[in-house]
C-alpha cells in the first residue's frame, strides 16, 4: 500500500537589522527632537451672518441664561461684541463665542446712524495691560499711578458702556414688553425639549 508523505516545509523569516541607537558621550541614548512648525495666524474673517441688534442668549460664563443685544463681530478674533444693556440685566460690555449662544427670532430695529461703536472698541481693548516693573521708583508713588490708571480706565468703560446702552434702550422703548424679556432669564422646566423649541 503506497503512502504519500507531505513534508512540511518551515521558512525562516529574515527579521529586519535593528538600528543602533545613536549615543552620546557619555554613553547614554541621544534622542532628536522634533522641529517644532510655527503656526500663521491671520485675521478671522467675518462668517457669522448675524445682524446688529439680534437678541442672543448666553450660556456659558457668569452671565448665562440671560439675553442680550448682538452690536457686531471683532474683527482680528471673531469674536460677538454683545452688552446686556447693563442697566436692565448687568451685562456689561463683553466678548462672546457664537458657539456659545442660541440666535434668537427677536431683533431691535437699531438705526446706524444712532448706534456707533468707536473703532477703539476691539480685541486689544478688552485685554489686560501689563506694565514693565519700576525697581527705582518708592512703592507709595507705584501705589498711587496704579489707582489713577485704574480710574481712568473705569471712566472710559462707564462712559462708553453708558452711549452704547442709551443707544438700545431707545430701541428697546419702542417695543412693548422688550425691557421685561430681555431682563428675565432663560430656562428649561420639565418636558421642555431645547431641540424642538423656536426661539
């Protein structure tokens, strides 16, 4: 009786040579680093298609769940230039996210011509400026410069924060019942749906 036998062939895999790793003078790993790519920045452009004067709600920061008046989109961050007005619901003068906001259907009928913001009125104006640390001057005469900076720039905010909010609550007199809804919050009560509410 024939028997036919099938060997098994076993191949032997060629493993890859292992770089040595590249040591330094004292013997230990040298590991090279990645160049780091600098990264452009260039100016937003202006995507949102939102009109000046647009009721937006607020949800995220100290001041969410309020509502407050959409002036314009900065131009260098992109971000929504909004106030409450402060008078009605303590929302100052501020930057904004347009993630971070729900548009909403009710807009003021604000006229340009009355309503101007001062071209000043941008992103290096809301930060903070640092100043440059005096090792010769006594600390009572650094004191006393501070809080006079500190004035005046609380002067400029009140006096601007007072000509943007005259400017809406003209607008805001002409609607019944605006002054009320713009200075009560928003909220959910139960079985209330934010996806299938118009707002």
């Amino acid at each position: 009786m024939s028997e036919s036998y099938c060997k098994k062939i076993v191949t032997k895999r060629s493993l890859p040579e292992s770089r040595k790793s590249e040591k330094n003078s004292d013997n230990q790993p040298y590991f090279k680093k990645k160049k780091k790519q600098k990264k452009s920045f260039s100016e937003k452009k202006n995507s949102c298609n939102l009109e000046a004067g647009r009721i937006l709600i607020l949800l995220t920061g100290r001041h969410r769940g309020k509502r407050v008046v959409f002036i314009k989109q900065l131009r260098q961050s992109g971000l929504l230039l909004v106030t409450g007005p402060y008078c009605i619901n303590g929302v100052p003068l501020r930057r904004v996210h347009q993630k971070t906001t729900i548009t909403t259907s009710s807009i003021l009928p604000i006229s340009e011509a009355h309503f101007k913001v001062p071209p000043f009125v941008n992103d290096s104006f809301f930060c903070a400026k640092t100043k440059e640390k005096k090792v010769s001057v006594d600390a009572v005469l650094e004191n006393s410069e501070k809080k006079e900076s500190e004035a005046k720039l609380s002067e400029e905010r009140k006096l601007l924060q007072r000509q943007v909010d005259e400017a809406a609550l003209e607008s805001i007199r002409s609607i019944p019942f605006m002054k009320d809804y713009l200075s009560q919050k928003f909220s959910l009560s139960k079985n209330q749906m934010p996806h299938k509410m118009n707002f």
